[in-house]
C-alpha cells in the first residue's frame, strides 16, 4: 500500500502522543509528583527494558510474522549472564555478549523454521519458547539460580552516567537510533517492510526472502536476551519466568505505534510513543492503587479504544 | 465419454478426496491412538476405569478449549482470550453453582451465558469494530482475566456436590462422562454448525474473504458466530475445570497456557492457521495428543526437570512435520504468500 511520504501526519503517532500528553496532565492533576522529572526519569528507564523488547518485536511484526518466544528469550538473556557472571574470571566479562549470542541463537533457529520450513511463526516460536522453557528448567534445576549481576550488568541497566538520565534509556536510545537507520537507509530495511507487504513480490525481484526472515528473527531474539540482560542488572537476579510480564504489553505498544498486525507498514517513532504509552498506563494504574482487577480492566479496554480510534481495518466492499 | 462417469471410480475419486482433506484428522487421531495404546500397556495399572478416567477429564479440558479456538481460526481468525473464558468461567462457576437443582441448573446456564457474552463482545470487537483478531483478542482477553479476578481476589469457592460428580465419574463403571459431555458438545453444537449456512461460511471466509463477500456469503454474521461459540466452549470448559478442581482461581498464568496450548492442539489436529480447512474432530484428536504426551513422559518415569524440554522438542517436530508438503512444491513461487 503507497502512502504519500512527505506532507502526511502519522495517525498512529499523533494519537498515541496525544495519549501520553493527556495521561501526564491527568496524572499531574491528580497528584503533582507525576509531573517530577525523577518519576518522569524513573518511567523512561522501566521503558527502556520494553523498548529494547518492542524494537525485536517492531522487526518480526513489520515483516508479517509475530513471536511468541520473548518470555523464555528474555528469560535465558538474564540466566546466562548471570549464570556466566556466577563463573568469575574472563567468563563474567562476556557475560552479556554471551546472552545476546544465546538469543540471537534461538531466534536463527525461529527464523529458519519460518523462512524455510514455512511453519506459521505463531506456532513455531510457540514451541521454541517451550524449548527455551526446557532449557531453562533444567540448567536451574527448578530452584532459583544463585547467581549476580556483573558490574558492567550493573552499570548498563541502574547507573546513571551522563546528566542523570539512565543508562539503560541511553541504551535504548542507540539502538533505536541503529534500527531507524536500517530500516529507513538499507536495501535490508526496505525489504523488510517489502517482504511485509508481498513476499512474493520480493521473491520475484530476486530478493532474498529467506535470509531477511532469518535476520529479523535473529536481531529479535538478540532484543529480547539482551532485555532480559538488563532485567537482570536491575533485579541483580536472574528468576523462572521473568520474560512473562513482557509478551503483551511489548505486541501491544508496538500495535498501539501504528505497525499493523499484520506488516508492511509502521514506523520507529510510534513504536516508541506505543512504548511510554503502555508503560505509563501500567505505572499509573498501579500508582492510583486501582486494584489488579480494575487494572487489566482498564488497560484492556484502553488498547480497544485506541484501537477504535485508528487502528481499524478496511472495510471489505470487493 | 471418460472413465468419471463410471459410479465405481467416482466413488474411488470421492474416496481419495476425502481422504485427502481430512488427512490431517486421521494423522492426529492415528497418533493419538498409537500413544494411548503405549501409555495404557506400560501403565502400572494398566487399562482400569480409573486411569481412562483420569486422562480423559484431562483431555476433554484442553480439547473443549481447543474447538473453541477452531471456529475462529477456521474464519482465518485468532481468540487469544479463549483461556481467559476460561478461567472466567471457573471463577463464576464456583460461586453461582450451587444450591437447589432448580438453581445448580440457573447457575450453569449463567456460566454458559457469560462465555457467550465474552464470545459476543469479542464478535462485536472484531466484525463491527474492524481490529485484527489478534490483538483485539488479546485485549479483551486483559478485560476478561480482570473480571475474572474481581469474582475471585484470592482462589475459593465451590460447587455443587452431586453435579460435580456427575460431570467427573463414569458412566456404568466405564466411559468418562466428561468423554460424554464432549462428545455431546460435538455432536449437538459443532456438526449442524459445520453443516448449516454459517458454517459453511466460516469455512468460505477462511479461503477467501473477499471471495466470500462477492459471492454474498453472509461475512459479518458467520465471523460473528465463531466468535460466540468459542466463548461458549471455554465457559463449557471452564464449567467442567469447576468440577474437578471443586474451587476457583482467576489464574492468569492457567489461561495463558490453555489459550497457547488450544493454538497448538489446533495446528496438529490438522487445521490450518490460515482458516478455511479442518474442523474440530481434528482439533478433539489433537488435544488429546499433546495431553497424552505429558502422561507417557510420566509412564516412562521421565526426569521431571527434563519433561518440559521433551515437551517443547515433541510441539516444535510435530508442527513441523507439516514442512513436507514443501517436497512436493514445483514452482518455489508458490512457497510464498
């Protein structure tokens, strides 16, 4: 679908915006330290660990494919470094690189049954996810690791190094920074979001559909392990099922910044608004002191409505 | 003048092409039969009324959430909120019925009526409000685990006694009623469904939408049914999770994994997540595999640390066994969309 490039406002973006600037003065009027630039800082680094998901998950999504494998991704990302910090010596150093290397691992593995198996990436990262659980259950031995963070770990994810802003949103900052340029400057990041709206289109002009489905995976795979890294750095602990409260919310902002389900189209920016949007919902929820149940109500009905409100599909009239 | 036209090779003809579309059903119930035979032989017990019992209120759990997934995915669609009916449904159960016959059987119709609710507004979301099944799905599968948790803060509750064991004995010593209470689902709500106009129109939809429209096959009305009936299968379910646990828990994490699991119960009963082909005997067969899995890995004194890999490793072939079909493929373009 062509869309006129220059002169055309993002929808999507605008409205997720406009949520945002609406939740902040709803919650300033409600109590003035959520207009605080501590709280504000303190929501933008929480933000950071769904960035770095939603970014992986932004790359699959565009492509047409989804991934269900982000729990236990991000699962493994925080237990092999800190399984690789517990070792000491020169393995606690490449603790993180080690992480990113397993994800990146299992997401080759995602794409190469997506690109060349043909199996729906919904039911195949489905059950490396299961793998992934398997291989976890098994390497802690059902108990909780005893392992730490490493100071690098430590550093990238809670430190505050440059004017106060976190490390970990400076983090984010850069790789978002890299994928905008990707996707916007590459032949590699154009097929992408080709390959969103018709593989076989990409196929007919000698494009390597294949190798580009296997990319998108791998850099999702590494997203999320390296999330789970710095979940990790936070929590000063890797644990069982760390990965969960991450799935929906990361598919949701990355809707919610105007990618549809469905690839082909979205950009970056909104998927960073879909970002703060959603972690600011859950923050101020929670805040509020709304119980669980009213929460999920409400952000529930929450994504419908912004979904109502721009996200609606084409009415089939042919 | 060709040899169709001779009733014996066209009976050969309509023989081969049933086959052929119901390939994947067959496969599914071939290997479930396969795996029931080892579990119930190397089975310490061996084949009592109990053990069949046991593995079949197991079963029929995650095969009734399953149909209710296959009616969307027949449309092409998705319901990831099916767990979270689910686990509604269970909630509600466990606090409305109870009490006289009159009002176990008032509680019941309630539980059936909130699934169809959940079903309805998840209809309405999807065919009205035009949002792609996944994540509108997903979304109301956060309202409806909110609800859910709202009737139950903490897990409690009961229910009625003498319908519990209704639901969860045998009937004569033998058959699990629960197996009845399936089968009763399938044969009362999914074949006139699959034979009446509607369902015909799920399936037309699942091929082509677009197609189906020109044609002027009701769309709107058919998406909207599937989504109705898969509420109402997940209340069943729910209804029957009641009985056998005798309390309810809004358990998030229980109707996430029934919601993943009903996905790929469908996928290897034979029905494709594109839409437009299996059904739900297929989806029934399926569930019954991945749950007979877990209980050979049980029978086999599997390590329990090692069962969820082996379990993992057991989805991930079986959803790629269907990678044949790619050896058969001529053209490479027909291997993309």
């Amino acid at each position: 679908m062509m869309q006129a490039r220059s002169g055309r406002v993002d929808k999507a973006l605008v409205a997720a915006a406009g949520c945002i600037v609406a939740l902040v003065v709803a919650g300033g009027l409600y109590d003035r330290n959520f207009l605080s630039p501590a709280y504000l800082l303190q929501q933008l680094q929480v933000a950071a660990f769904l960035g770095v998901v939603a970014t992986g998950v932004m790359l699959v999504v565009v492509l047409g494919h989804i991934d269900l494998s982000i729990p236990w991704v991000v699962t493994i990302g925080g237990m092999m470094a800190t399984a690789a910090a517990g070792r000491g010596g020169w393995a606690s150093g490449l603790a993180i690189p080690f992480a990113v290397a397993c994800g990146v691992g299992i997401g080759i593995g995602n794409g190469f049954g997506v690109a060349y198996l043909r199996v729906p990436s919904m039911i195949f990262t489905l059950a490396t996810n299961a793998i992934a659980q398997g291989l976890m259950v098994i390497h802690t031995g059902g108990f909780a690791p005893e392992d730490r963070a490493t100071p690098a770990m430590h550093f990238v994810a809670v430190e505050r190094s440059v004017l106060g802003i976190p490390n970990a949103v400076v983090v984010w900052a850069v790789l978002g920074a890299a994928v905008v340029g990707v996707l916007r400057r590459t032949s590699f990041g154009r097929r992408i979001y080709a390959i969103g709206n018709s593989e076989r289109a990409v196929y007919l002009s000698r494009g390597n559909v294949r190798h580009v489905v296997v990319a998108c995976f791998a850099i999702a795979g590494g997203c999320s392990a390296f999330a789970g890294v710095l979940l990790a750095g936070y929590a000063s602990k890797a644990y069982q099922a760390m990965g969960d409260p991450y799935l929906l919310p990361a598919i949701a902002a990355v809707v919610l910044g105007g990618t549809p389900i469905l690839g082909g189209r979205g950009s970056y920016l909104g998927t960073i608004a879909g970002v703060i949007l959603v972690t600011l919902l859950q923050s101020m929820l929670s805040i509020v002191q709304m119980s669980e149940a009213g929460r999920q109500v409400i952000y529930g009905a929450v994504i419908i409505l912004m979904l109502l409100v721009y996200g609606r599909g084409a009415k089939v009239v042919t | 003048m060709t040899g169709r036209s001779d009733p014996a090779s066209r009976r050969g003809e309509d023989l081969r092409y049933w086959l052929a579309a119901q390939r994947g059903p067959l496969i599914a119930a071939g290997l479930f039969a396969a795996m029931f035979a080892l579990f119930v032989t190397e089975h310490p017990a061996g084949l009592s009324a109990s053990v069949v019992n046991t593995a079949a209120n197991k079963g029929v759990l995650l095969a009734l959430v399953a149909i209710a997934q296959t009616f969307p995915v027949v449309t092409g669609g998705l319901d990831l909120s099916v767990g979270s009916v689910f686990v509604l449904a269970n909630c509600l159960a466990s606090a409305v019925v109870a009490g006289t016959s009159l009002q176990v059987g008032l509680g019941v119709a309630g539980v059936l009526a909130c699934g169809v609710s959940c079903g309805a507004l998840n209809g309405v979301v999807v065919v009205f409000g035009r949002l792609q099944p996944i994540i509108a799905t997903l979304a109301t599968g956060a309202i409806y685990g909110g609800v859910a948790l709202w009737l139950r803060p903490t897990p409690g509750g009961a229910i009625d006694e003498d319908f519990a064991d209704l639901l969860t004995g045998s009937a004569g010593e033998l058959v699990p009623v629960s197996l009845l209470v399936l089968a009763a689902a399938v044969l009362v709500i999914w074949v006139p469904y699959r034979r009446s106009a509607v369902g015909r129109a799920a399936y037309a939809i699942g091929s082509s939408e677009q197609a189906a429209y020109m044609s002027g096959v009701p769309v709107a009305r058919a998406k909207f049914v599937a989504y109705l009936l898969a509420g109402l299968f997940a209340a069943i379910a729910g209804l029957l999770l009641t009985c056998l646990t005798d309390s309810g828990e809004a358990n998030a994490v229980l109707g996430g994994s029934y919601t993943l699991s009903s996905v790929a119960a469908v996928v290897v009963g034979g029905t494709s997540l594109y839409g437009g082909s299996g059904g739900a005997i297929g989806t029934l067969f399926g569930a019954f595999v991945l749950r007979t899995i877990g209980d050979l890995l049980f029978v086999f004194d599997i390590d329990a640390l090692s069962q969820p890999l082996f379990l993992g490793v057991v989805l991930l072939v079986s959803v790629s066994l269907g990678s044949f079909r790619l050896l058969r493929v001529t053209r490479r373009l027909e291997l993309y969309r």
